[in-house]
C-alpha cells in the first residue's frame, strides 16, 4: 500500500521532469508516451487504493506514509508525509483518472502543436502538485500544493505564450489567484497562532477549544475560530472562482482545450472544496462562517448560470457552467453535507471532462471554431462526438428518473446534484433556503444553457464557412478513447456511488477520519426526509429548461431576439458578466495605475532619483563643465596656473606664520 502511494504521487513528477527536461534528447513521441503510460499506471493504482481504503476495515482508513522530516524548528516541527484517507482516495479517482484521459486525449488535439513534449510536461506537473495537495498531512504542505496549482495554471493557461490574450488571461488568474492565497496565508498562521500546530490532527483535536477562543484586532474583539476559517474559505474562493474572485475563470479559456478539462473537472478549482471538506471538523465549529459559505455557494451557482445562457463561445459556456457547480458544491459543505459536496465533485469530474474534451472535438472539427453561432448540424460530422455529449450535457442537467429502484436512475448529476440540494432544504435554515431555491432555479438555467448549446452547435444547418465545412470530421480514435471513458464515468458514477456517499453505506464507507462524520450524517437523514415535491423540483425545473431551449432554438429559433429585444438591459447585464470585469477596472485596476504612476514619476523619478544618482550625477557632471574650462591645452595656462597656486601657498604660510 505505501509503495502504491508513493508511486501515484511520485509518477507524475518524473513524467514531468523526463518530458521537460530530456524533449530535446528523447523527441516528442517519447514525451508523449512516458506522461501518458506515468498517468495511466497512477490511475490503475489510485482505483487500488480508492477499494483498500473506502472498502477496507475502520482501523485501515487512514494511512500516514512519512517521508522526511521537513522542517524542525523550535516548536515548529513539519513532517511531509502522505496522508490517505477516504477523501484522499476519492480525489486520487477524479485527479488521475481525469488526468489520465487527458493526457491521452493531448496526443491527438496537439499532435501539430511544436510545443508538444513541453504541454505534457506542465499537464504532469499539474497533476503531481493536486496530488501534493491532497495527500497534505498539515497546512504548510497543503499550501505547497496550493500554490503549485496556482503556479502550473499560470503555465499551462499561458502556453501560447505568443498570443498577447492568453498571457494576459494566465497572468490575471495568477494575480486574482494571489488575492484568495494571501487570506489563506493569513488563515493559516491563524490557525497555527490559535492551536500552535498545523498538523491536521492535532489542530482538529484543538478545534473545539479553539472555538471558544477570541482574537483582538484594530480594537475589535473577534471569535477566533471563525475569522479563521472565514480568512482559509477566502483562498477557496479564489482558487475555485466563487464571486467576488471568479473573474479570471473564463479567461482561462485561452489556454488549450485540455487545459480547461483539467482546471475545471479535476485539479486547480476543486482546490478550494477539497480544502474546506480537510478541514469540516474547524468550518462545523464555525457557524457563521459556513453560513456565509452556503450564501456564497448559492450566489456563484446562480450567478454563473445566468451568464451562461448568453455566452456564444463554446468553451466559455462550459466555463460558466463549472462555476457554478463549483457553488453547489460550497453551499452543500455550508450546510454541513460535506460527502453530498465530496459526491458531486467526483461526477462532476467526468462529466465536466467529458465536455470540455468534446467541445475540444467540435473546434477540432472545424478548424479551431468556438463561436456556436457559426456553428449547426455538426452531428452530421462528428456522430461520436454528439452522443457521447449528449451524455455529458444528461448528466450536468441532473437528468433521470426517481423512485426507480429506491432512489431512482439516471445520469451521475442526478444523483449528486439532487442530494446536494435536498440537503439545503433539509438543514431548514434561512440560508439553507436561500441555497435551496438558488440552486434549483439555477437547475433550470443549467439544463437550458447547456441543451442550447447542443442545439446551436449539432442541430440546424451549419452557419459557418463552406471550405471549412468540406474538411470537418469526426476526431481520430486517441481523441475518441477518453470520451468514452469519461461518458461512462458521466453515465454510471452516480448510480454505482449513490450508497458510498450520500446512501446506506456512507458511514462505513467514509469512516471517522475524513470528514465531520456527526455534522454529515445530520444533514443526510434531514435530506432523505424532505417532502416530495422538494425531491420533483430539481428535476421539474431542469426538464423546463431543456424544454424552453428547444423551444428557443429548434422550434422558434427567432423567439431569442424578440426576447433581447424585449429585456435589452437584462441581457446586457448577463451578456457582460454582471459588469464585474469594469466595475473591478474602475475600482482597482485604474485607481492602482494611477498611484503606481504618481509613485514613479513623482516619488521614484522626482524625488529619490532626483534628490538621490540623479541629483549627486548631476551636480559632479557640473563640477567636471567647470573643471573641463581649465584644460585649455595651452602650456603658459598651466604654467600660470602653477604659479598663482604657488603665489597662494607662499602667502598662506607667510600669514599662518
């Protein structure tokens, strides 16, 4: 088991370090093939681990893979060890399987790429630092992780680095990125200053006291544990792109489509839920910060969808989308329903995949198109590719049918999804409530913006270039391969996992070290006892969806501008993103120009320059003007000269005498 371990995490490091370093010795097919067999060997091993750990005894749930001794000093004493318990195992599924298909899936998208052995190299890296995140046995290491992802996102957004918009885009999420990861920093030395350890252990066993314990700032007497946890959920936000910081997620589309795969189905965005579900056993202590969670959570998986419904790009769309499942995510762990939270993060993995990698086979298909306005009919192309969608777009919508087989069929979010919601509901709070009725409208959005997708980009006539239309095809078969693994991860993870998560095995399966088993298994038996009708909504809502897109885009495709032009300021507001872009310009970005040149030209130019190198360079470039007049060139100057200085001296000693 410990060699297991250390190989998941370990392989993808020296994929990385092989592909990056040695491209040039080795050649691209040999990058290609060392990163994807590293991530495929990670991936059958993490399925291993995934069945040793959730299915084994309670006492073999949680194994501690000590590797060295990290940092030792005065009280300060920092393992870096491999934590694996069940959350671990869950996440090594999603991270390398996600991971792995991804991999595969590069070696036909960029196979006319020249940079090809230096993209699967940063795809490995990505990888091995999400590992590094969630194998984290404390704080410090899991901000290793942390900023690592931060770090290979940079990269990989940025990988045409010759494109001024995908520099720009990588160079934003970093920056956005670093507003979150500095409150984190913060929550960290919190924690440390409260429990005087970052160990996960010992700081859970102190959670208690420290949730009585108080923090005195600025003059303000402040409940210790929750700003805590308040300052660590603030770099959740950044990291998984909740509002007020998830501007730079749809920038990140710059990047190349597997790229958004693995951000947004399996590494750097599900940071942030990971990070709150570790550490359920502070946020349960914290109240008031959970219910802020859940309001934000709530807020994000509305917001995000009302901007998906206007978007043409094909990968923004689903970006939109990520966001927010992203909040149903947060506000199923506000309420307390951290393995509902845990379920949906697994399914939506495949299923995000799978359309990120489809919608990769569409642009693919017409030579690098993104606008589904110049899109239609493609189903006639790329036959796999729109089932295999179809599939993806079921189970983000929370397709199935309940009541069969005890709590019903269908895809994977119709499991996850649904329990996440009802367990908002089943909290009966206010802020449940307001999760509750947040996410089942936003159920409605979701399944109308991503079965409008479907309907602008394979139905109809196509409306784009003819040349390009003659040369559309399906995707070769490495592209193909992932698809249908993922699908069937999209089609069946929910329906085999239902039990281990939110169902009758979730205690065993969970144990006792992976989440806040008390506060999870309230809220579950609250969700299974919520009336029907809150059990019918989601799935009303999202069958209202798909029928008012069909409506919209194959029944009456003119009702959408009669409808823009109807509501033009509501489009307008959703059509630019809630205007968070310019109000944040006119907020930050210009008012810190205009100080960064007041401070350059007046403090750094005028002031320390001009008082400083400039001014001394200045005046001994005057002196030497005055000095230079004197060397005329001229012998009897000199001679005079000589003779006035020795006139001088001989006067000076006759008066000093």
């Amino acid at each position: 088991m410990d060699l297991a371990i250390k190989l998941i995490v370990l392989l993808p490091l020296v994929a990385a370090a092989i592909a990056g370093l040695f491209c040039r010795i080795i050649g691209d097919r040999p990058a290609q093939i060392v990163t994807c067999a590293a991530l495929l060997i990670a991936a059958a091993l993490s399925i291993f681990v995934f069945v040793r750990i959730g299915f084994g005894p309670e006492n073999a749930k949680l194994v501690v893979v000590k590797l060295f001794t990290w940092m030792d000093s005065g009280t300060l004493a920092i393992d870096w060890s491999l934590r694996v318990d069940t959350l671990t195992a869950v996440m090594f599924i999603v991270v390398n399987v996600v991971s792995s298909m991804v991999h595969v899936y590069s070696v036909g998208y960029m196979a006319e790429d020249p940079g090809i052995p230096r993209f699967m190299s940063y795809l490995s890296l990505f990888t091995f630092f999400m590992l590094m995140l969630v194998t984290s046995d404390n704080l410090v290491q899991l901000f290793f992780g942390w900023e690592g992802v931060g770090l290979a996102s940079y990269l990989l957004i940025g990988f045409w680095y010759d494109k001024k918009s995908a520099n720009d885009a990588a160079i934003k999420a970093f920056i956005v990125n670093r507003v979150g990861d500095f409150g984190f920093a913060l929550g960290i030395f919190a924690v440390w200053m409260l429990s005087g350890s970052v160990g996960f252990a010992e700081i859970f066993a102190k959670g208690p006291d420290m949730a009585h314990m108080r923090i005195h700032f600025l003059g303000m007497d402040l409940p210790a544990l929750e700003t805590a946890c308040l300052l660590l959920f603030i770099g959740a936000m950044g990291k998984s792109a909740q509002l007020g910081l998830h501007t730079w997620l749809p920038d990140a589309m710059e990047g190349p489509t597997p790229v958004s795969a693995l951000i947004h189905a399996a590494t750097m965005v599900t940071a942030g839920v990971f990070m709150v579900v570790r550490l359920s056993p502070l946020f349960e202590l914290a109240p008031i910060t959970s219910a802020f969670i859940t309001l934000i959570g709530g807020a994000t998986a509305f917001f995000a969808a009302t901007i998906g419904i206007t978007q043409f790009d094909i990968k923004k769309v689903v970006a939109y989308s990520t966001c927010s499942q992203l909040g149903y995510m947060f506000f199923a762990a506000g309420v307390g329903s951290y393995s509902a939270a845990i379920f949906h993060l697994m399914t939506h993995g495949f299923f995000k995949s799978l359309l990120f990698l489809c919608s990769g086979s569409v642009i693919t298909c017409l030579h690098h198109e993104q606008d589904m306005r110049k899109m239609g009919g493609v189903r006639e192309k790329t036959p796999q590719t729109f089932v295999l969608m179809w599939i993806g777009t079921l189970a983000l919508s929370g397709i199935g049918v309940p009541y069969v087989l005890g709590e019903g069929i269908g895809f994977a979010g119709f499991y996850s999804k649904d329990a996440m919601i009802e367990s908002a509901y089943g909290v009966h709070t206010t802020v449940g409530l307001i999760a509750f009725w947040l996410g089942t409208v936003a159920a409605f959005l979701t399944a109308l913006y991503s079965t409008r997708l479907m309907f602008m980009t394979f139905y109809g006539k196509y409306r784009g270039d003819h040349h390009t239309w003659e040369h559309a095809h399906e995707s070769p078969a490495v592209m193909l391969l992932p698809l249908y693994v993922l699908g069937i991860g999209a089609a069946l993870s929910g329906l085999v996992a239902y039990d281990w998560f939110v169902g009758s095995d979730w205690a065993h399966f969970w144990g006792t070290s992976s989440i806040a088993v008390k506060s999870t298994g309230e809220v579950l038996h609250q969700a299974h006892e919520v009336p029907v009708w809150v059990k019918l909504a989601p799935l009303v809502f999202a069958l209202c969806g798909i029928a008012l897109s069909y409506l919209c885009y194959i029944a009456m495709p003119q009702l959408p501008a009669l409808v823009v032009k109807r509501f033009p300021g509501i489009y307008a507001l959703f059509y630019n993103k809630w205007y968070f872009d310019e109000i944040y310009d006119v907020v930050f970005v210009k008012p810190a120009l205009a100080l960064g040149r007041i401070l350059w030209k007046k403090g750094d130019g005028a002031t320390i320059n001009g008082l400083g190198p400039d001014n001394i360079a200045a005046r001994a470039q005057d002196m030497a003007g005055v000095l230079s007049r004197f060397q005329s060139g001229y012998l009897y100057h000199y001679a005079f000269v000589m003779l006035v200085g020795v006139a001088g001296l001989v006067t000076y000693f006759m008066l000093a005498s």
